[in-house]
C-alpha cells in the first residue's frame, strides 16, 4: 500500500476532521503569494506546502526528478513526469510530515519557507487544460432532461445506452474556483416569436467532476477500457455552467456551443485517482450488455458525496443538492476508452468532465433545470426568495468528500459568484 494511502498515518500539522485534506489526500494544485511567483504546491489541512521550495532544499534530491517541474504555473510538466515519479513525490509528502518525522518538523529555518496559511496565498489554476471534453454519462439526468425536452416514453435517445455521449468543449473559459462568472449573452428564441438577443434569463450551474489526463498518446492510438487509469491523473469538482435558453435555441443539431462555453469552474486541488482508492465501488449493471472496447472488470465507480449550495449576496448559503460520483452508468475509463477508440489522440491537462450528476431522488438532481424541473417548482431560499435558476449576486458553490475508515478525502470548494452581464 502507498504510504500516503495509510489510515493510520497521521501528521504533525494540525488538521481537523472535517478538514478534506488530511495526510492521507495529498493533492496537488498551483499557488502564488504576494512575494513569489507561481508554483506548484499541496495542502494539509488548512496550511498549503510550497513543493518548488520543498524541492530546492533537497528534500526530492534522491527521487529522480528534475525540479523545475514545481516551478510552473500549471501542473502539467509535474504530470507529465510519470505515475511512478509522482506518487514517490506523494509518498516522500507524507513521510515528510509524518507525526513522528523531526527532519522538517522541527526546522523552523525550512518550514518558515515552504509552510503558508491558506489565507494567505492565492490558489491559481491548476492546469494547463489544452482540450475540454464534456460528457453526458448519468442516467438520470439523461432521462430527466429527455422527459422535460423531449418524451417521456423515450426519454433516451437510441445511442445512450451504448456509448458514452460526449461534446467537445471549450478549454480556454475554463477558471478556477473564485473567479466571478459574468453572465453571458446570447440568441434566444421566446415561443411564438422571434429570436432575440440579450442577457441569458436562464443561468444554471451543472454539478461535474472532472478528471485531468495525466499521460499523452500518439495519433491514432487507443486506451485499453482495462489500462485506463494509467492515464488519469487525478480529479476535480467542475462546475459547468450553462445558459439554458441559449442552449435550447442553439443546440440542435450539433450539439452545446455558447451557451456553454462562457464558462466552466474547477476546484484548485487535484486529488490524485489514488488517493481515491478506498472509496471505490461497482458501477450499474449495464444492460444491454456493451460492446468488448467498452467493458470493464472491476470497480469503477467511486462513492464521493457531492453538494451543491447557493448563496445569494450577504445571505446564508442554502445546500440544494446532495449528490455522489458513484451515480454514473459510463465511469472514466470507459469515458476515455471510446473518446480514444477512434484514434484520437490525448495529452497531458486535458480535462474530461462526467456530464451533470444526478441521482434518482429530486433533491439530487444536479442543475436548477431538473430541480426547479424547468422553472415549474421554485426552490426555497432562506431570506424568503425562491430560484428557478441562478440569479445575479448569487455564489454557486460544490463541495465534494468520500469517507471512509474515519477518514475524509475531499476537494476543497469549487465557488464562482455570477455577476450582471454588461
Ligand atoms: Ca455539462
């Protein structure tokens, strides 16, 4: 087992136990503080670790790998190291600051370099994300969006079942966690008139994680359903805002394109997939049984609790979906398989969004479309107002943990607040 996937290891930073980064996370993400450039960098419990520093006082010296890959502003060169390299990386982490380990501990000269209070650095982008790709991969949504859109007789479309739908989207909006979402504009058509063009009336958020691609191909190769993982790196929460009216009107017959690509928001940490390991669980059966290129042994799906809350200006926030990651028909490998089946090639940073995450009960459902189901039942809010879909001033805020064996591995927040459009 990695050390860094220890239950038992605890560490000499404090950290609560609600925190999401314990010892046992380990993820990895980009900082920038008033006085340095940006670098990569980790996070134990509320104090974030500058791994450029760590690595130039020599504490990598004996782990083969060359240091300027913490002197980025992305994780990408980190990644593109190899899985080995990164989870030694990993592992030498969490003997570093290991209960019982003094070497750092007790330097106050080295930890007064590369220790910061979470408040005091500002979390940059974490990947360099050349190709975004969004999937459609949770039954339920599926059916809910194609009960409301279409029939509900036949809510899934023919192909459904068969294959993982997905879209290409826009990597260039995508943003961290933080960064405020102006809401866009765009073609809309009210019924029985004519189009116009304006401020989206319809703002909503999708509840997505997403995985980034750790490890490239080559043109025209393909991923082994069963070899998958090797090329996953790790995973984020992902907000995939989308402007529904512009969506309704633009989206036939190819596909999502603006009223998407406004915007997207990633948590700042990537939690590595083995950091994840304990909170693996079957998938759905799949029935009618899917092609050999598509099958896959073993447990891929993962139990991750999923929130959603909004919280309108100088209001108290309102949880208006819980969700889970396990609520997915195709898992990443079989996402990845069929995105590569036809020879297209992948690289290192692209991200690959799961598609919106419900489940089957109404309160986790995973965007205002199926909870307000299309405007027809307002949720609540606590100053007394209701939302059909998001308002401006509101933040829109995901949080995401699995749990097990007393302890939580979870990804921090994925926020972005929507202000007016221009
Ligand atoms: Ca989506």
């Amino acid at each position: 087992m990695l050390k860094a996937n220890n239950p038992e290891l605890q560490s000499w930073i404090a950290v609560v136990p609600t925190s999401d980064f314990p010892i046992q996370n380990i993820p990895f993400g980009v900082i920038q503080t008033a006085d340095k450039t940006a670098r990569v960098a980790t996070i134990i419990g509320d104090v974030v670790i500058d791994l450029q520093t760590l690595a130039e006082l020599g504490y990598f010296a004996d782990l083969d790998i060359d240091t300027s890959v913490f002197a980025q502003s992305n994780i990408n060169a980190f990644m593109a190291v190899g899985k080995p390299t990164t989870l030694a990386v990993r592992d030498r982490i969490a003997s570093l600051f290991e209960l019982n380990n003094a070497t750092l501990r007790d330097n106050e000269e080295h930890k007064a370099k590369v220790l910061h209070a979470v408040s005091n650095v500002q979390s940059l982008m974490p990947v360099k994300v050349g190709d975004y790709t969004d999937f459609y991969s949770s039954r339920e949504h599926a059916t809910n969006v194609g009960t409301m859109f279409r029939d509900p007789n036949n809510a899934l479309l023919p192909n459904w079942l068969h294959l993982p739908v997905g879209y290409h989207g826009r990597a260039s909006s995508i943003v961290v966690s933080g960064t405020e979402i102006r809401r866009p504009k765009g073609q809309q058509k009210p019924a029985d008139a004519a189009p116009v063009y304006g401020a989206s009336k319809l703002l909503d958020f999708e509840l997505e994680m997403a995985f980034v691609v750790g490890k490239s191909t080559q043109l025209g190769d393909s991923v082994d359903v069963n070899k998958a993982e090797d090329y996953i790196f790790g995973l984020a929460l992902f907000n995939d805002w989308s402007a529904r009216d512009i969506q309704k009107w633009e989206y036939v017959p190819l596909g999502p394109f603006l009223g998407k690509s406004f915007a997207s928001t990633v948590s700042p940490w990537i939690v590595v997939l083995e950091a994840l390991d304990a909170f693996r669980v079957d998938g759905y059966e799949q029935e009618p049984e899917v092609l050999p290129y598509l099958k896959y042994e073993g447990k891929g799906n993962y139990n991750i609790n999923l929130e959603v809350a909004i919280q309108p200006e100088n209001v108290e926030e309102k949880v208006v979906c819980r969700s889970n990651y396990k609520y997915m028909y195709w898992n990443m490998s079989q996402q990845l398989a069929h995105h590569t089946v036809n020879g297209c090639n992948i690289n290192v940073g692209d991200m690959c969004a799961s598609g919106t995450i419900s489940g089957t009960e109404p309160s986790s459902f995973g965007s205002m479309l199926e909870l307000s189901w299309r405007g027809t039942k307002p949720v609540d809010m606590p100053d007394g107002s209701q939302r059909k879909f998001i308002n401006d001033g509101d933040t829109v805020i995901m949080r995401g943990w699995g749990e097990v064996n007393g302890v939580r591995i979870g990804f921090g927040e994925c926020t972005g607040k929507v202000l007016p459009a221009l």
